[in-house]
C-alpha cells in the first residue's frame, strides 16, 4: 500500500517535444505559419503587421489604428461587420504591442471561407468613422479616469516611462493622446503600415486541410502591394535609475515596480539568465516570494521576470505590499538578490527550479490557441522553435556555479529602479 504521508519523489521529464510549426508563403512571398494540434475543429487565423507601437512617433496612432480597425469598413458598420460574422459563430480580436498589431478571426473549419472575405475586408477598407472614433475616446478615457485611482496602474506606468524615457516601449496613453486621435492620420497609417509585405499570417487549430487554406488565403492575400514600410529609427535612451515615489495618499497598499534593464535576447546568457530570475522571482516557491510572502507576510504575491522585447530585455519584479512595510519590502527585494551573488544556493533547489521550469514550459502549448501566442511572439523576435529546445537544453544543463557566476554579473540591485506608487 502506498504511504500517502510521503511525499513521492520529483520525476523530471525526460523529453519535451513542442507542436510543430509549419512555415509555407503566399505568391507574394508573405509567411504563412501553420500549427495543427487538439480536436476541435476550430481555427485562428491571426494576420500580424509589424505595426505596433514601434511604427510611430506618435503614441496614439498605433494602438488607436489597431482598436478601430473592425468598427466599420467602406461598405459595412461595425454592427453589420458583428452580424455578418455571428450568423457563423465567428468573431474578431485585435491586438496591439511594441512591435506588431493583429487582427485574429476565430471561426469553425467549416465556415471559414465564408467568413475570410470579412476579415478581408475588415483589415483592408477600415473606414475609421468618426462617431465610432468619438466613442473609443470617450470610453477609454473614462476608463483612464478609473485607472488612475488604482496605485497598480500608477506604479506600471511609471516604472515604463522611467525605464524607456521618450521611447515606444514607455509609451503611456493620458488623456491628451486621446483626444489628439483623428481620423485622417488613422486612414493614413492603415495605408502605410498595413500592407502585405509588412506582414506574417499564423493559422492554428485542428482538423484543417492545409493546402486548402493557403488557397483561399493566397486568393485574399497573394498580392503585392508595391510599397515598403520603414520604421521610424527611435535610439534607445538611458533608463532611469533610483526611487521613485508615486504619492497617493489615500491609498490602503502600496504597489512596487521594481527592474532594470538586462542583456539583449540574442546575447548568449540570456536563457540562462531567465532561469536565474525564476529562481529568484518566477515561481511560487521562489526567494522572494519565500521572504515577502511566507516568512513575513508583506505580500500575496511578488514576482519576477525578464523580459525580452526586440530591441531589448528588463527585469521586473512587482508586488502589492501594506504602506508600512513598502520600504523594508524593498530592503528584503534587494537582500535576496545580494544573497544570490554572495552565496551559491544548493543543488536540490536547482533541480526545483529545473522541474518547475520545463512543466511550465510544456503548459504554455496545452493548445493551438496558447501555442500560436507563443509562436508569435517567437517570430516576432526571429526564432524558430529550435529556439525552444534550445532553452530546454539550457535549463537541463545549468548548473550552481552557472547561476553564481550570473548573479555575480546581472543582479546588481545598488543599479536598479525602484518605483514605489501609495502613500
């Protein structure tokens, strides 16, 4: 009979293998990516422009181009363009980051040629009417007022623009970058950006004929436009560094941000440099979270992670703390990262990290949906999904003195920016 008291020992996994991701190209030498897995027959198709907030000086222009983009086209309201795809049980998902916007149709198998020529439609004639603009404004600018009540909100924002001054990824709309969104810069950004050849199509789900869909996509989008978009050059700017104290003094808690900035994701530290941030932040069992949460009860969660974007990485580190305890929260943040430079942590919290790491891993492609967000953040940066085995690789083969060495060179908490938002 088996003791239930004892905890049964760790297995780690033996192998990983990762969904495939089938690259094939338009006429127009457009990529298109393929990924079938589940048993659903639904798919995502996601046409993806390399128009994020990165496009433009102007903050505004990209996130509002993206928002409004299936609120009505040259022959369709938005309301038509909602009923036309609902007769289907299909709809749409826009999206917009640092580097690229999309506009995601979620449909069945067998409705989708129906409903490719909507989206067709909805990502080549935007109309951009001016009362559906007037209403986008007015709802996210009340939002904004709610927003900014919150010290979550306040410390995010802040921490952004400290880290990236002037820069698309410190971008923050207020309310003047609302109300400076026209309709005319808008249509002329559709023009410009939102071109095939600044693009990439990511079709995921099941139960799809592969050359079939190609077909009709190549039917839709296999011309070529004859125009080449640049982004504008915007020099990465100095971040800031030291406390930064956001006053909100009515607030019951405050929120921390707290990171710098790190190596560059192609640089040949950085994956291990990921495991060394889940060691100290990225799970639940992590240094941090062990002190500020179990040991001293400061916090329900703090967290840490790096971030690569495709210029660049942070570390960010975030918790929601009691204002008493804001400062020595940060004392202990800074603490913990001096213990991973002065002391070489063992052998059986590795392997913790190791085996938290690579069932996390695998838990990112439970399906087509989170496999295709995943991809598209790996194509966004230019890798492929050798990227992944490599980083499965790393993290099995890291060892004490690795992690040492890495602290010794990246934690260096006297560099950091500490944002405090409350009280």
């Amino acid at each position: 009979m088996v003791d239930r008291s004892i905890m049964p020992a760790v297995q780690p996994l033996k192998e990983i293998r990762f969904p495939i991701l089938i690259q094939k190209q338009l006429n127009n030498k457009v990529p298109v990516f393929f990924i079938q897995q589940g048993n659903v027959p639904i798919l995502q198709i996601s046409v993806v422009f390399y128009a994020g907030n990165t496009a433009s000086t102007a903050k505004h222009i990209p996130i509002a181009a993206n928002a409004l983009i299936a609120e009505g086209t040259a022959h369709k309201t938005s309301q038509e363009i909602f009923d036309a795809l609902d007769f289907y049980g299909a709809y749409l998902q826009t999206y917009c980051a640092n580097e690229i916007a999309d506009v995601s149709l979620y449909t069945s198998v067998k409705h989708l040629e129906k409903v490719l020529p909507i989206l067709y439609e909805v990502v080549t004639e935007p109309a951009y009417p001016e009362s559906e603009i007037q209403l986008w404004k007015q709802r996210h600018i009340e939002q904004l007022k709610v927003n900014k009540q919150k010290t979550s909100y306040l410390a995010g924002n802040t921490f952004k623009q400290a880290l990236y001054p002037q820069h698309p990824y410190g971008y923050v709309m207020d309310e003047q970058d609302y109300n400076t969104v026209h309709q005319p810069e808008l249509i002329q950004f559709h023009k410009n950006a939102y071109i095939p050849e600044n693009s990439f199509i990511l079709v995921s789900g099941d139960e799809y004929d592969i050359d079939k869909v190609l077909k009709w996509l190549n039917q839709y989008w296999g011309y070529t436009s004859g125009k080449y978009f640049q982004k504008p050059a915007i020099t990465l700017p100095q971040a800031q560094q030291g406390v930064i104290h956001v006053p909100k003094s009515d607030a019951m808690q405050a929120s921390l941000r707290i990171g710098a900035r790190m190596i560059h994701h192609a640089h040949p530290d950085y994956l291990s440099l990921k495991v060394l941030i889940t060691l100290y932040g990225g799970y639940f069992g992590s240094r941090l979270m062990s002190n500020l949460r179990e040991e001293r009860g400061y916090t329900y969660g703090i967290y840490a992670s790096l971030i690569g974007l495709k210029q660049d990485s942070y570390l960010s580190i975030s918790a929601d703390v009691g204002i008493s305890v804001a400062n020595d929260a940060i004392e202990q943040i800074k603490i913990e990262a001096e213990k991973l430079c002065n002391e070489p942590i063992s052998q059986d919290e590795l392997e913790i990290v190791k085996n938290y790491m690579l069932g996390q891993l695998t838990g990112d492609f439970e399906t087509a949906f989170n496999t295709a967000d995943y991809y598209k953040s790996l194509i966004t940066l230019g890798y492929d999904t050798q990227h992944l085995y490599q980083f499965v690789d790393t993290i099995k083969q890291i060892t004490v003195q690795d992690l040492h060495n890495l602290a010794q060179l990246y934690l260096d908490p006297t560099q950091w920016l500490y944002v405090k938002a409350g009280g």
